[in-house]
C-alpha cells in the first residue's frame, strides 16, 4: 500500500465517486475496502491522455509490481481492478460516447476477461490496456481471409477481445518479472 501511496493514489474519495458508485451498482460489483481512490485517480489519469494514463501506470506501476503493492493488487478481486480499465475507457470516449452503453458493453467483456486461468492476467489485463472500446471495434469490422471485411457479433468480438487482453497481460507480467 506504501507504493500505491508514492503513485500518487491518495485513496481519499473525490467528485468522480458517484460515477464509480453508481456503475459498480449497476454492475452488482462491491469494491474492496481501499480499491475506491485507486479507481478514482485512474478515472482522472485517463481524462487528460492515453498517452499519460499507460506513462503513469507504465513504467512506474510495473515497477511497483515488484514491489509490496504487487501483493496488495493480488489481494484485491479481479473485478474491481477491470473496472478501473472499463472506467478509463469509458470516460476518455469523451460526451459523444453514452457512458451507460459503455458500461453495460463493459459488463459483457467482464465475464470473458474473467475467464482468464490466472487471476493476475485478468487484473493486469483490466488496469493496463486502455483500448477497451477501440479494440471491440475493430474486432467487430476485422478483415477475413479473403481481404474483405466482415462485421461479427459483439458477443463474438467481445470474446476476442478478453483473449487479447489475456495475452496483453502475459507480456507485461513476462516483462515486469513478476
């Protein structure tokens, strides 16, 4: 918890707490004691960048996998920790994007992402891809063998979808050492 603190996650709720209240409740999903800052300050990483959002929680928060906050990140449910990589999707798709249709398209990646075999890829796998939407949006136009493009179903990309972000997550935990 001391890494999380030197990242800068202060843990203190802020004025995006009911949007993480009110999506979490929409998700039955009940968030371990402490997790709420952290999705908070990835709430306020991803509304100013993509860019600085995977440079503050690249390096920095491989690093600190290494550390004791690795075993904090273990402890807490996977679920909690995708929602910190749905929420930095959702909101960084801007006002043009309806953040219920992205949480609720969120909710249907969550059972693929969690069919992961090992519980660090999926958190992994939720707190450092931030593609989440571009990404089923290729899938769901993606080039078939003959060089034409098929539109898929969103169950089917969606699938897809938690199969990459599994294999995102290896090659991260392969780099960080962990």
């Amino acid at each position: 918890m001391e890494t999380l603190l030197k990242l800068g996650f202060d843990l203190k709720p802020e004025p995006w707490s009911d949007l993480v209240d009110h999506s979490c409740h929409q998700l039955n999903i009940q968030l371990p004691e402490g997790v709420h800052g952290y999705l908070i300050k990835i709430l306020k990483q991803s509304m100013i960048s993509h860019d600085h959002l995977n440079q503050s929680l690249g390096v920095d928060f491989l690093s600190a996998l290494q550390e004791e906050s690795f075993q904090v990140l273990k402890n807490i449910s996977g679920s909690a920790i995708l929602m910190a990589g749905i929420f930095s999707d959702t909101v960084s798709q801007g006002p043009m994007c309806p953040i219920d249709y992205h949480v609720r398209l969120g909710a249907q990646g969550f059972y693929w992402i969690k069919q992961c075999s090992n519980l660090e890829d999926a958190v992994l796998c939720g707190v450092l891809s931030t593609h989440t939407m571009a990404m089923v949006d290729v899938l769901m136009n993606m080039p078939v063998h003959n060089g034409s493009v098929q539109r898929i179903e969103r169950q089917q990309a969606l699938r897809l979808w938690g199969v990459h972000r599994s294999q995102f997550a290896l090659r991260y935990l392969d780099e960080a050492g962990a």
